[in-house]
C-alpha cells in the first residue's frame, strides 16, 4: 500500500520515472495492483522508454492482473480501452470492451463512464445495423445514464447532446410532434419522453422497463451503500483504539 501510495503522489507532482520504479517494485513483490496500475501508466504513456511497445506491454500486464486478481477495476479500464481500439495486440470488439468498461465505470471512474457510454452506443449499432429506439432493443436510456454521470446534466457539448435533442422531439410510443415543454420524461432515465400517461405505460409495457436504468440506480445504490457500511465498521475499529478520523475537507 506503502509503495503504491507514494507512486500515485509521484505521479500527481509528474514525477513518472520515479513513479514507475515504486509501482515496478510493488508489482515484483506480488502485488496485482501495481501490476494494473503499471499497466495504466504504459496506456497513458507515462515514463515509458522511447523503444517499448507500450500497448501491448500495457495488454500483457493488465491481462497478468485480472487473471490473478479478479475485479480489478484498473486492469479493467486498460482491456477495455484496448478492445475499444483494437490495440495492443487485441482485436476491436465493442462487446469485450463494454465487459470489462461496465465494472471499471461502476466503480466511479469517469473516464471509464464515459467511454462506456460510448461502447455501449457502437456495440448497439453493431448489434441492430442502427441505433435503435424500439422499446426493449435500445441502448439509449443506459447510454446516456452513463455520459451524465460522467460529464454532469447540464453538458451542452458532444454527440450525446445531440442525441438527448433528438429524443425529445416526438412521443416515444406514437411518435407524435410535441412542443418539448409538453412532453413528460420518464422520471428514472429522462431518455424517454411522451405525450401523455397512456403513451408512457404502453411503451413501458412494450418493453421499456428493460431498456430503463431504475434497476441499475438501485444496484449502484446497494454497492455504495454496502461500501458506506464497510467504511463506518473502519471508522468504528478506529475509534475503538482512540483514533478519531479528521475532515480533510475542513479548513483550518
């Protein structure tokens, strides 16, 4: 933990040579952390010698960590990223890239959200020959849930914004030409807009409620709040020794 700590300080002041010898030193120890976060560095390409193949170094690394430690979001985000471009030896695959960005990105890494999102829209076109807004087949609700979290509600930028606009311009059960302020949004993705409660349960009951994300939230809320209880029972062994945790936060 040591070693990986004071690598990631190294990193943050640009220190990468340095970096890399502490995450080098963890990862001989056995460590598959730094083995992902080694693989991390060579996607970013920090302190990475001129003459490396540093994809397929990064590849062969992140792939070392995942076998040997299951779950782990850096090596995770590294394949996922790998698959999406087909790089480093791996050939493009927007279903593999998504398996492995779906974790990375449920564990709060922004980067890793947005180019799920992303994964998610290719590997529908891939899937359908198009984007497909047919209740139950889209990938829209899921793809947009994701870009939010990532980029924040009010972005005004990019292809997701465009496609937000896009939705919203008719009822997505008759397809009717609405005013956008007379619409109702679905309260759980606001991807899917209607003309009137009757459009919104029969586009619900066609197949919606498996393309919206209310299941997700709920499955994201239990993680964080199973992460919240394992983190109150540290602070509660800590203060059972008289070590009281300190707001980082708050200013002096």
């Amino acid at each position: 933990d040591a070693l990986i700590g004071l690598s990631n300080i190294n990193s943050l002041r640009g220190e990468y040579d340095e970096a890399l010898r502490l995450q080098e030193y963890a990862a001989s120890l056995g460590d598959m952390r730094a083995v992902g976060y080694l693989a991390e560095m060579f996607l970013q390409r920090h302190a990475i010698p001129s003459d490396a193949d540093a994809d397929v170094t990064a590849v062969n690394l992140a792939t070392v960590s995942a076998t040997l430690q299951t779950r782990n979001t850096v090596a995770s985000k590294v394949l996922g990223n790998y698959f999406w471009k087909g790089k480093g030896g791996l050939t493009h695959s927007p279903v593999l890239a998504k398996h492995y960005l779906r974790y990375s990105a449920e564990s709060g890494d922004r980067w890793s959200m947005f180019s799920y999102a992303t994964v998610i829209i290719e590997a529908a076109i891939g899937c359908y020959g198009c984007l497909s807004l047919r209740p139950g087949f889209s990938a829209v609700p899921e793809a947009l849930f994701w870009y939010r979290l990532a980029i924040g509600e009010d972005s005004d930028s990019g292809a997701f914004k465009r496609l937000e606009e896009k939705i919203r311009d008719c009822c997505g059960n008759c397809h009717e030409k609405l005013n956008k302020d007379k619409l109702l949004c679905c309260v759980e993705c606001k991807a899917a807009f209607f003309c009137g409660k009757h459009c919104q349960r029969a586009h619900w009951n066609a197949g919606h409620k498996r393309d919206c994300v209310k299941s997700l939230k709920k499955r994201l809320k239990a993680t964080e709040d199973s992460l919240m209880m394992a983190c109150s029972g540290v602070l509660e062994v800590a203060r059972s020794y008289g070590v009281e945790p300190t707001n980082r936060n708050k200013r002096p």
